[in-house]
C-alpha cells in the first residue's frame, strides 16, 4: 500500500466522523447479580472524535510527505502533488457522503456556494467570509480564520509565519477539488497567504 493510500485511509474517517457527528461505540461490561448467578451486561458509550486529534493528525501528514521525498530537486512539487492528491481523495469521499440525500446543483455557482456554506462548515465548523468570481469561470474563497493557522505562529514573524505555513493549504486545495470533481465540475484550485490566520483559496473552472 503506497504512502497516500495509507494516509487517506487513516485520515478520512477522522474527517467524517467530526463533520458528521458520528458517535463511534465502545463497550464497557457490567457485573450484576441476580437469581441465576452473575449476568453480564454491556453499556455503549459514545465517543466522538477529538478536533485537536485531527489537527495533530494533519501535522503529522504534512510532515511524513516531506520525510517521504527523496527527491531533493523536486521535494516541493513532490510533496504538493502529495497532500492535494490525498486531499482530492478526501474531498471526493466526503461530497458522496455528504450530498448523497440532496437534489442535483443546477449550475456551478451553486456548486461553489455548497463548498463555501455546507462543506467549509462541515470541515472547518465555519463559512467561508468572502466569495468573488469575475463570472468567467474563476472564484476567491476568502478565509479570515483559517482554522488550522489559529494557533500557528513563529519567532520569526508574521511573514515567515505565513511562509511556514503554504504547504497546510495544499491538502485543502486538494479537498476543494476534489469535492468539485465529483460534483462534475472540473477544476484547479491555488492557495495563499500573506498574514495568518487568513488565507484565500482561487478556482480556476476548466472549460468545458
């Protein structure tokens, strides 16, 4: 098994049980007694997924994909292609999840609007601030409380801070792509930022 199969196996049932709410049994047993000796009964406890896990978990990715390259004259490239290719994967598997029950989108901009509303809020528990298109196929999604750069910060300063922290916004060009993708609309997706915690993320719809 390649090294972004693994992670997206471990990574996407963290995504889904946090988004969705899921609560994921455990069993404790409990002793009682009674006329025909001791019965032995079972509790369920649910248990949900801790966000901070996730957040450790995204660390530890961006991480293995670059101790992963071996290629030091594309380790950048290499490890791009790495966290938007398992993004991609993610956001595929949570649009089919997450649309499943919902009628068809009639046109792309209610198929952006969804990532901005509905997929922002499961992933991130917020909407997205701030959407502008030119109406020619190219979209801003503006954050300005990316969740994961909340606590991100360096001695360095703002600038280097923001420098450090580019390769956490690949995996979610990754996501909104793929989220696209299986929503039919075929696209590329760029990051940046310049000041954390903000960050936009600019689609480019492929024509068709």
């Amino acid at each position: 098994m390649s090294v972004l199969q693994t992670a997206s196996s471990a990574i996407t049932p963290f995504f889904t049980s946090l988004a969705s709410g899921d609560e994921v049994q455990s069993s404790t047993s409990n002793i009682g007694g009674g006329s025909g000796g001791g019965n032995i009964g079972v509790n369920l406890r649910p248990t949900h997924v801790n966000e901070s896990c996730l957040e450790f978990l995204i660390m530890e990715m961006v991480d293995l994909m670059y101790r992963t390259t071996v290629d030091s004259e594309n380790d950048k490239e290499a490890v791009y292609y790495k966290l938007e290719m398992l993004g991609y994967q993610v956001g595929q598997s949570l649009v089919e999840r997450f649309t499943r029950d919902r009628p068809r989108f009639v046109d792309t901009l209610d198929v952006v609007k969804f990532i901005c509303k509905d997929l922002w809020s499961i992933i991130f528990k917020k909407q997205i601030d701030n959407l502008k298109t030119n109406h020619r196929g190219v979209y801003v999604l503006q954050d300005n409380g990316f969740r994961w750069f909340l606590r991100m910060s360096t001695e360095s300063g703002s600038e280097a801070a923001a420098k450090k922290a580019v390769p956490y916004l690949w995996f979610p060009c990754g996501l909104i792509r793929g989220a696209l993708a299986n929503l039919g609309v075929v696209s590329v997706v760029i990051a940046e930022t310049n000041s954390l915690p903000q960050c936009s993320f600019q689609i480019k719809i492929a024509k068709s």
